[in-house]
C-alpha cells in the first residue's frame, strides 16, 4: 500500500524523468536518493537467539555511525540486559560490541550487518515476548527502515515503535500479512531515534532468554504496589486504631472539662455547729495545678507555701524593700503530705527563719517526685503523668528513628520503602499524641469538674454573701486555690474591706504586715509581689 510518502517519491519521479506511477506501484518505494536506508531481516531460532541481518545504505560522503545499547530501561529500578555474539560488517565498516553497547562504523555504499542476540525472550503468562531495537542510535537521519520477521510460530501480535528512546510514536506501518509473515516499515528517523519491535507468541515456543538487572531506584524504591499499598493500610489502621484508644481515654476528660458545672460550695458545719472549710475530694491547693494541666508549676509550690502559712506551719512576714521572711512555727508532721513536707523543708528545713531574698538556686526535683506520686496515690491518675508522657515521646523517637532506618534498608534491597515511611510517620504521630497520653482516672475527671465548680465559687461569691464571723476563715483558706487557679485578684478585691480581726476573729494570723491596719487594701496590693517572687525564685 502506498503511503503519502510514496505518492510524492512517485511524483518527484515523473518530474525528473523516472519510471511512472504504475511502474513505481510495480516495485518498494525506495528511500530518497543521498540518505541513509535500512532493511533488517530477522528469524528467531528454536534455542531462543534472534538472528539478524541488516542491509545499510550509506549515501556518498562521511561514514556513518550507530551505538544500539545493550542495557535497556524495564521499568523503575531495572534493566533488560542483552548480549550479542558474532557480530561481523561486510562491504566497509566495522563493529565493536561490549557489555554496555554495540557501536557500527559504516562507510558510503551498501554494507550487510551480521550479528546473534541473547535475551530478546520472555515469558509473559500463557505467552512468550520477544522485544529487540532492531535499529537506532544512528548519527544522521535515516530516511527508511523496513523490518521482516520469522519465527518457529505464528505471532499472536505485533508492535513497532518509532522515535525518540522512551516515545510512543508506532512505525508507519506493521502487520502480520496472510503468509505469517510479521514485516514493519518506518520513514523519517532523526539521529539518535530508534525503531522497537515487540511481538508476542505461545508459550514455550522458544526458550526463555531475557536477562534483569536491578538497581537503585527512588521511583523503583518508593513505587506503590499491592503489596506497599496493603502494609500502608495496615499501618494505617494500627494508627487509627491507636489514637482511638488515646481519644476514648480523654474522652471524660474532654466531658469533664466541657460540660456545665455549677459552683461548688466549700464551707460546711461539723457535727459541733462550727463552721469548716472543705475543699472537693480533699484536694490540696499544690495537687490542683497537677490534677488540671498534668504538670508541676511553680504557682503550684507558691500555693502550698501560703497553704502551709495558712494551717499554721509557716508564717510570713513583710519586711522593707519588698522582702518577706518565712518563720517557722511548728514542725513538718505526719498530719502533711510527702509534698508538702518536701516543701516545708526545702524553704526552712530546720532553720527558724529564712528570707525569700535569700532562697536561690531551689532543687525542685524532690517536690516534683512527690507531687507526681501524691495525685497517683490519690487515685486520680493510674500512673504519673510526667513518666506517661516521657515514655511514650521516647517511644515514639524510637519508632521514628527506627522508621527511618527501615526506609533505608527497604529502599536499597526492595521496592517495598513506603512501608518504613508508614512507620516514620506512625513515630510522628506517637510524638506528637505523646502529651496526649496521661489520661486521668474516672476520679481524676470527676475532680476536674469539682475544681472547675471551684473556681467558679471563687470568681462568683460576694464576700457580704458569707456570715461575718466566716469571712476571715473563708478568705484565707480560699486564698492558696485562688493563686492556684488565676483567681488571687478577684479574690483580693472582693476582700479587700474585709477586716481580718473584727468581731473576735483572730485576724491574718499567718501573716504580719509592716504596718497594721483596719482592711484588706494594702494587702491586696502587697500580695501578688509577693507570689510573684516566689515564682520567680522556683523557677530559677
């Protein structure tokens, strides 16, 4: 069949006085006169070799070169490896084949190439594979290349590719015509493109020859397989699976500190009629920073130091220059927790006295054990929340790093890397879950939402509201919590025309001010300097 290209051959033949129409229809279209043209014949033999014999015309001029590679790309990460035995050039030119390549020199005229290729065979399922660039890596154009094909069995298909290395673009034309026999032709190759024949048959026609290289590949490393796609969507539902765990954990926690809750009463009677004050499940000022943000602050030792001046282990009294000095007035009992006993001897230990100016440098270390075992003890946590949350950051570095390991490992042996990359990032998520971790208790939660009620009993309550002989005892016992919970100024102003020592009340007997007075309002502005350099002294 006459393409286009030979319908213009035919024409520019009649133009310059060459065989007519029907006598170009008699004969091949040629390739145009002065360039390069080839015609390959091959036949794949019963032991698997294709044989090849490729007549080259090589116009008048220079020689002419091609460099056909025997490794070729077969996907990320691998090579088809071919080899080619003798090779031989006969009418002018020369060969040389190595293991990368097979490099043809051709001089002007018509030469025959001769050589035998192993590793054109594959199996493919129930059919057998045979691929091979039959020409390429020409130096020049090359204007025609025509391609037959004989094989021990009919072909079950064909393809011709043409063009560039890697390009989809199919020769001219190809088929396997009513004799069996498979022929292709292509016009028009620039230098460097190739022409790939590919044509499949039954299985077991010939033994299989093809040869695989593997080799580093990013694609090939990190390529998503069924496989990689399987063991990601198995990480994937440890991981959610895991963070289930964690939120169904939190959960009462979220509630507790979500949910309304209305505000908690803390005066009650005892069985005598007198007024005590009562704090929800017992907690201590210092355990309440611990029980709502799971860590030791120092607001919460500054609370339990007011706490202890409070219930008269400590007393504090003003000094000039914005100094205050801690006196001991009875000894760390049994009657105190190990916290506050850690406390009370941190800051006066068996001194009589000491001055808040000269405390520097305070271990915090043996009060922060304390505390964290106190809210355990308390049952308000299972287990310290410090160490829960170290344990499962340590663990998720080590589930990071050990990700990251694997990936290598993977990457450089198999195709499967995406699976160490699901295990960095199940790290990652472990990290940053880590703070997550220390859920309380059912009592824990329960204590939460009483402290809120707290709170909200000391940001709400009117001092007017209370019976005038409670006042005073109200306001100091309360005093520690509303430093613990943000809520010292509130509480200060709302006392501050309170007067301590009025109707037989014994007054702010745990604290003595530079100049006595008949209210609260100098306190209220002498105080917070005062929780402000116990703070700072805890923190340095």
């Amino acid at each position: 069949m006459l393409t286009k290209r030979g319908l213009l051959i035919a024409l520019a033949g009649l133009l310059l006085g060459a065989p007519t129409a029907a006598a170009a229809q008699e004969e091949p279209v040629d390739a145009l006169p002065g360039s390069v043209s080839s015609e390959v014949h091959l036949k794949l033999e019963r032991d698997g070799v294709v044989s090849v014999t490729e007549q080259v015309a090589v116009p008048e001029g220079r020689p002419v070169t091609r460099s056909l590679p025997l490794r070729q790309p077969s996907g990320p990460g691998a090579a088809r490896v071919f080899s080619v035995a003798d090779a031989s050039v006969d009418g002018g030119g020369a060969v040389r084949v190595d293991a990368d390549e097979m490099r043809v020199t051709l001089q002007p005229g018509v030469s025959t190439l001769e050589y035998a290729v192993r590793g054109a065979v594959s199996d493919a399922g129930d059919l057998q594979e045979v691929r091979w660039q039959v020409t390429g890596g020409w130096d020049v154009p090359v204007d025609r290349v025509e391609v037959s094909l004989l094989a021990p069995k009919v072909p079950q298909a064909i393809m011709c590719l043409a063009g560039p290395v890697g390009s989809t673009h199919r020769c001219d034309q190809y088929e396997i015509s009513h004799t069996q026999e498979m022929r292709a032709l292509t016009y028009g190759l620039e230098p460097g493109d190739r022409v790939d024949i590919t044509f499949k048959l039954p299985a077991g026609t010939v033994p299989a020859t093809a040869v695989t290289e593997e080799h580093f590949s990013l694609a090939k490393a990190f390529s998503l397989t069924p496989a990689t796609g399987a063991g990601l969507a198995a990480i994937g539902l440890v991981l959610i699976g895991g963070l289930g765990l964690v939120w169904y954990a939190r959960g009462r926690d979220v509630r507790a500190f979500g949910e309304d809750v209305g505000r908690v009463e803390v005066l009650m009677r005892d069985p005598g009629g007198g007024v005590i004050f009562a704090s929800p499940d017992g907690v201590l000022p210092g355990q309440i920073g611990v029980v709502v943000d799971e860590r030791v602050d120092p607001v919460d030792v500054t609370a339990t130091v007011v706490d202890l001046a409070v219930r008269n282990y400590l007393r504090i009294e003003e000094l000039p220059e914005q100094d205050w000095r801690l006196v001991r007035i009875n000894p760390a009992d049994d009657a105190l927790r190990p916290f506050e006993r850690a406390v009370h001897e941190l800051l006066v230990g068996e001194s009589a006295e000491v001055r808040l100016s000269q405390l520097r440098g305070l271990e915090l270390d043996r009060v922060r054990d304390a505390l964290y075992a106190d809210v355990v003890d308390k049952e308000w946590f299972a287990r310290r929340p410090d160490a829960d949350r170290n344990l499962f950051w340590w663990a998720g570095i080590g589930v990071t790093l050990g990700g990251a390991a694997l990936t290598a490992l993977l990457a450089l042996t198999s195709s499967a890397a995406l699976l160490g990359l699901g295990v960095v990032l199940g790290g990652v998520a472990m990290v940053a879950s880590a703070r997550l971790m220390p859920a309380r208790t059912r009592r824990g939660s329960a204590l939460v939402m009483q402290v809120r009620g707290l709170r909200s009993y000391l940001h709400d309550v009117s001092a007017n509201a209370l019976p005038a002989a409670d006042r005073e005892l109200v306001f100091s016992r309360a005093l520690p919590y509303a430093v613990v919970l943000g809520e010292t100024d509130r509480w200060l102003a709302e006392f501050a025309e309170l007067d301590p020592a009025a109707d037989g009340a014994p007054g702010l007997y745990w604290y003595a001010a530079l100049e006595p007075a008949a209210d609260l309002r100098n306190f209220r502005h002498v105080f917070p300097k005062l929780v402000q350099g116990f703070n700072t002294v805890l923190k340095s």
